[in-house]
C-alpha cells in the first residue's frame, strides 16, 4: 500500500500559554500541491517547521513518506526541500555564491549545475546580479533569491512557506508557474500561504487552519460549490456619520427575506448569502431604498475561498485576532 507524502495526526504544539497547534490531522497526496491556507498566527509555519524537524511537538504523529519524523529527522531532511517565511539569505555572499553554497549542500552533480543556477536567477528575475552582494539587494531581491536556493536541488517534497509574500505581481505569476513546473515533475508541494488566489489558483487540495485547528479541506471548487449560495457585498457611502447603524438597520431587514440564508459584516461591508444573486439583488436595493440608506457600491459574486473561511470558522479571513504577535 503506497503512503501518502505527508501524514499529520493529532498534532499539538504550545508556546507558553499560546496554543499554536490543537490538533492538527491532515493528509497530503504524492504529486499533488497541498495548500495550508490560514490568516496570520494560524499555526501554518509551526506545522512547516515541525514537519521539516525543526521543531518539535506536544503530541501527535507527524510522517514523510511512511517516515516517523521525530524518530528518523535525518532519514526525512533527505526527502525535503525547504524555503522557510523568514529570509535566510547572507549579506555578505554575491547572488551566485548563494546559490552555488546550495547546489554544493545538495551535492548536485557539477555537469548541471551552473544551467540549473541560471535557469533558477532567471526564474526568479535576478539574472544580471549575480555578482552583487546581498546587502545591496531590495526585500523583495533578497526573497527572490531565497526562493531560488530552495528549488535548486529538486527535492521529491518542497515545503514553501509563502513562497510570493511581498513579492511583485509578475515575479509572484513566475513562481506560480515555477510551482506548477515542479508538480508537472513529480514533485509535491506543501504551501503555506494567506492568499486566497494563490491557493484557489495552485492548490489541488486546500485545508484551511484557523487558531491551531483544521477547519475544513477539500478541493478548492468542491469547497466553494459545498456553499450552495451566492454572496452579495453591500457598502454603505463612507462620508456618512451614521453608517453603523444603517448596517445594522440594513442588515435586519434583509434577514427578513425569505431568499436571504445569511448575513455577516464586515467591516463596513454587509455580505448577505443568498440562494440565488439574480432575485435577491432588487430586493436588497428595495430594502435600502424604503430605509433611505445610500449604498455606496454592492456587488455579487458565486462564493469564493473567503466565503468557505468565513462559514466554517464563523469570522472574517482578514480580521484581526485578539492573542498573538
Ligand atoms: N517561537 C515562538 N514563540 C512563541 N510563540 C510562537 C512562536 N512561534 C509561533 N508562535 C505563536 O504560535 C501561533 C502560530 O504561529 P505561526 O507562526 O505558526 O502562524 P502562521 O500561520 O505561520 O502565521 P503567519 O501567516 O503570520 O506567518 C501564533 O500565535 C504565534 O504567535
Ligand atoms: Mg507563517
């Protein structure tokens, strides 16, 4: 019987009195890319750096590949690849020596090596400051180049920890497409990410981690398609002093028809979930109209992965939570 890459079950992790992980189960198919998606403090790198051993944890199971990661950590660094949230790259070192260091680590065979440095410098946009050092390299170069140290060597499992986090939105289309290159040969992809277009455009499976906990996986349209609603997004003109109040004036009177499933604000946006956007759109404006609210802008759209976020774990994917750094 074949395992799956990544087999987590019940896992615990706490800092202190901060529960990280509260048991954490979940199961990552080879070949596939696996997409932990969560907002900020959600427990995403503490899941990364207890499968990469780097951490260990309170309680659970973690394997890679049928390999107990706390019993044989060195057995799994062979099967891995890591590009870890936080930058690692070295000031004093040019592009090029970075990456050679890498290939040098990973024992890459020299007949590939300088074509695979240029291919990842070019990947990642830096072809051209190869032979610049570090410190004279914008964030957004340094992250670049982070990325490309972790792809050289072409490990089975790669796990990138928001692997476009403040990168531009080219550089960010290039390393989507670097990704689906990776899986397109063989590789598995475990991303950690708190885009929701990064992991409905990558991601064949998505678990989505809230304060330590799995709320709910699947494909990213077995998901959104679970919902069963549309959404309309409802904003109420911002100049307007009593604008919490006609939210809420708003938002019991749409409760009251019969078409509307659901309501939540958020911030200043009223999102009513609704059978069907076509007939309940004029009746929303008509309650707004007979309540004499000005609507600055509404919209609707078929539920995408915030609407999963926010129905299965009962707020908003960007609100901020009380509790952590
Ligand atoms: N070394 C540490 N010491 C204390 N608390 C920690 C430590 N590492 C993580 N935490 C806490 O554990 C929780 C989960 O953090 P984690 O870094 O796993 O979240 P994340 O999902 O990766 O968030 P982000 O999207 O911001 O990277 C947070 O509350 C965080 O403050
Ligand atoms: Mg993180």
């Amino acid at each position: 019987m074949s395992h799956p890459v990544v087999r987590i079950e019940n896992l615990r992790k706490s800092y202190g009195p901060i529960i990280a992980l509260d048991g954490v189960s979940l199961e990552v198919e080879a070949g596939k890319i696996f997409g932990l998606l969560g907002p900020n403090g959600a427990g995403k790198t503490t899941t990364v750096k207890i499968l990469t051993t780097l951490v260990r944890p309170d309680g659970g199971r973690v394997e890679i590949s049928g390999t107990d990661v706390l019993k044989d950590p060195v057995k799994v660094r062979s099967l891995i690849g890591y590009v870890p949230q936080e930058l690692t790259v070295d000031p004093y070192l040019t592009a090029r020596e970075h990456l050679h260091y890498y290939a040098d680590l990973y024992h890459l065979p020299a007949a590939i090596r300088a074509s695979r440095i240029r291919e990842a410098l070019t990947l990642v946009g830096l072809a051209g400051h190869e032979d610049r050092r570090v410190r004279h390299f914008s964030g957004g170069m340094k992250k670049k180049l982070d990325l490309a140290c972790g792809l050289i060597h072409r490990p089975p499992l790669i796990f990138l920890d928001e692997p476009s986090l403040g990168l531009d939105v080219q550089v960010r289309r290039d390393v989507w497409s670097y990704i689906l290159r990776l899986k397109e040969q063989g590789t598995t992809v475990f991303l950690c990410t708190n885009y929701m277009d990064e992991a409905e455009r990558l991601c064949d499976d998505v678990a989505i981690i809230d304060s330590g906990r799995i709320a709910v996986m699947g494909t990213p349209t077995a998901l959104r398609s679970q919902l069963k609603r549309d959404v309309i997004s409802v904003e109420i003109a911002s100049f307007n002093e009593h604008q919490g109040e006609m939210l809420e004036a708003l938002e019991r009177a749409v409760s009251q028809l019969a078409i509307v499933q659901g309501t939540v604000k958020d911030g200043m946006q009223l999102k009513v979930y609704v059978e069907s956007n076509e007939i309940a759109l004029p009746q929303i404006l008509e309650s707004a109209a007979t309540l004499t609210i000005p609507i600055h802008t509404i919209t609707y759209s078929r539920p995408g992965l915030d609407e999963v976020f926010l129905h299965y774990t009962g707020h908003a994917f960007a609100e901020e939570k009380k509790n952590h750094g």
